[in-house]
C-alpha cells in the first residue's frame, strides 16, 4: 500500500530544550529501556526554537524516534506521524489540502459573496476546524475591497485558543493595515508575529478595525445568523461578534458573551 508523506510537530520542552538538536529514527530501531540513540540511519532532525521544532519528510501513519542527549542523558519520545490526508474526505468533501492549505472556514469555492468588517471596534470571530495539530504561521482572506485611512495602530488579526478562548497568536497592526489598505480582488496573507501550534479542534480568528472605511472580504452569502450558526449559538456560535470599543491591542481573552452573526466569512490558515 502507498503511503503519502506527513510531518510531526513536537512542543516538548520539558524533555528537549531550546537549542536541542533532535534526531528522528524508525521506531523499530529502538528498544524500551536500551541506553544510546536508536540504531539505524537517521531519517530527519531539527532543532528545538521557541518551544517548537518540526519533523518533515515522515512516512505517513509509521511510528518514530526522537531522541537527543540532554545533560548527559538520553532524551526520548515516541511519535507517530499522522496518518495520509486525502485531498477529498471520505464525505466527498474538498479539504484545505486542495489548495494547498492548513485549515479554513469552510471550502473556498462556496466564498460567492462579500461581507464588510463592521462595525469598527467589535471583535469578528470565525471558527476554524482543525483536523491535527498543526503549525500555523499565516492567516489568508481574499480583500474584495480595500479599506481606506485606516487608524494606525488600531486594526488587528489574532488566533484564539479552543476552550480557553484566550489570544495564542497575532499579527502586528502595522502588517494588518498593510494587507486590508491592499490592491482590490486580491488574495491577502497576513502572517503572525510567532508561528503557534494548534489543534486538532478548532481555533477562532479574531479581527477589528477602526478607521474611515472598513475592508470588504470574501464570504459564503450573507444569510442569517440562525442558518448560518445552526445548533450553536452565543460563544459556540462559528460566526460571531464579541468585545466591542477596541482601539490599540486584541483582547485577551474573547468575551464569554458573545452574539451569533450573519456574516460568513472565509479565512484560510497555512
């Protein structure tokens, strides 16, 4: 049977530090409780960095090796690659891989219509599914309208946290304003100060602005907050909108409060 290719995240700084340089091996080179590396060649390595470090070029659904010596001592940790991803679900559904991507809102052929930011200041939130765990290092929307004489400083993208609902993630406002001031029927990527690891489950990309004129995007049709939310609603709601009055920095944590909406909004993640 063929077997695609996948990679495996590892956020273990407890057992690799910063700066550890680990390698990966088959995990049928290694024997419970033997001393020294796995036997055999190694298949990749990478060094841990700010608490993440990325193992590429894995068979797909096989077990693996980390190791490294810290202080002297054999580190270890057993991984297994995630098993293949088909491009189209075993529901026929088209996945992010077909265009090349982590996760979105939903399929970015259904993105027929346009939804305005508004209002200023009010935290927009879209719920984003995550198969796996994932590295995420870029927030997409395709701008159909550019905002104009936006506030400086005041307009943001952010991730927030499944269940904690806290902010894990952000882009500056610099590179925000950048993006939504950009050229009309255009695919922006916005990318993040600090890529951050996230999933399976779901994170929730939040945005604001303020300024003159609020940047149009593409979205599913506007229809109502009850079609489009079915069976969820306030905080569980996929599309929603939360604190309100922001000006200079995203919330830290996504109000417990927050009101189903009618704007369906794409975002894609890579």
């Amino acid at each position: 049977m063929l077997r695609g290719m996948a990679a495996v995240t590892c956020t273990r700084t407890d057992i690799f530090p910063n700066g550890t340089v680990i390698k990966c091996y088959d995990r049928k080179g290694f024997t419970p409780f033997q001393e020294g590396a796995p036997h055999g060649p190694v298949v990749t390595e990478a060094t841990m960095t700010s608490g993440t470090c990325e193992f590429t070029g894995l068979t797909a659904g096989l077990e693996y090796e980390l190791y490294a010596l810290v202080a002297s001592k054999d580190a270890v940790l057993a991984v297994q690659a995630p098993a293949s991803t088909a491009i189209v679900a075993a529901t026929g559904s088209p996945e992010p891989a077909l265009d090349n991507l982590k996760a979105w809102s939903f399929d970015s052929a259904m993105a027929s219509g346009t939804t305005i930011l508004t209002p200023a200041g009010t935290l927009i939130v879209v719920k984003i599914p995550l198969k796996e765990q994932v590295k995420i290092s870029n927030v997409l929307q395709y701008l159909t309208t550019k905002g104009a004489t936006l506030t400086a400083a005041q307009c943001f993208m952010g991730l927030f946290q499944e269940g904690t609902r806290k902010l894990i993630a952000e882009a500056t406002a610099a590179e925000t304003i950048a993006k939504w001031e950009g050229a009309n029927s255009s695919l922006q990527t916005i990318p993040l100060v600090t890529p951050v690891v996230a999933g399976p489950g779901y994170v929730s990309a939040g945005m604001y602005y303020n300024g003159t004129t609020a940047p149009t995007f593409s979205s599913a049709p506007v229809s109502t907050a009850a079609l489009i939310n079915a069976g969820v609603t306030g905080k569980e709601s996929r599309f929603a909108t939360g604190n309100t009055g922001l000006t200079t920095a995203l919330p830290a944590t996504i109000q417990e409060a927050m009101t189903a909406a009618a704007f369906p909004l794409w975002v894609g993640l890579t």
